[in-house]
C-alpha cells in the first residue's frame, strides 16, 4: 500500500477515535428531551442515551473504516486526497460537536446544522 493509502486509514481513523468526544460529551450533558437530532432523540428513546450513542459510534467507525480501506487499496489520487479531506472535517466537525455539548460554543456550521435538525424535526412529526 502506497503512502497516501495509509494516510486515508489513519485519518479514517482519526476521525472514528475524535467521534468518542461526541459521543462521550453527549452521554454527559444530554438527554433524550434535550436531544436536538430528531433521529439521534428517536434512538435515545429506544436504547438510552448511553446505548444510542455507542450504537452511533459503532455504526459511524464501520462506515468510516468500510469506506476507506477500498479507497487506500483501489482508489486513484483523486479519490484519496478527497478521502483526507472529507476525514479531516468529519473530525473537525466532531471535535466542535464535543465543544457545542459541553460548553455551548457553537460555529457557524454547527448553527446550521442546529438549524436542519429543527427544520427536520417537523417535518418528522406525526399528527
């Protein structure tokens, strides 16, 4: 495997590994009634927040690592590059959702994305 093969690897794995932040920052400061995510308060409401969560981890580290082991092996560099990129914002993103948890520092992506689950919510409900 090339150079570049393994720096998908390691960054999918960064990416998993940084995903424990959320997922550990969650398990302490949210709820199921303060969950914002329709889907993620739908999950807690059935496994708890601690096995929604750890369900979610398990989930978001085999997509992440099933994606980039073809990438690293049969991939050309187009692919791989943007196979770092995308890793390295997954991980950004994660690290800022573990800050938003526990501090309520929120970035201009995070709003929006507070914003689409809002906006999704209703569309979810059920009357």
């Amino acid at each position: 495997m090339e150079t570049i093969g393994i720096v998908v690897i390691v960054m999918a794995a960064v990416a998993s590994l940084t995903k424990i932040i959320d997922v550990v920052t969650t398990i302490l400061r949210v709820n199921v009634h303060t969950e914002i995510n329709p889907i993620g308060r739908f999950l807690f409401g059935r496994l708890g927040v601690k096995g929604g969560c750890w369900a979610t981890f398990v989930v978001w580290s085999a997509f992440c690592m099933g994606v980039a082991w073809p990438i690293a092996d049969h991939g050309d560099i187009f692919d791989r590059v943007g196979a770092i990129i995308i890793y390295s914002v997954l991980t950004y993103l994660n690290v800022s959702t573990g800050l938003f948890n526990m501090k309520g520092i929120a970035i201009p992506f995070t709003r929006s994305i507070i914003r689409f689950y809002c906006w999704l919510g209703c569309k979810l409900r059920v009357y």
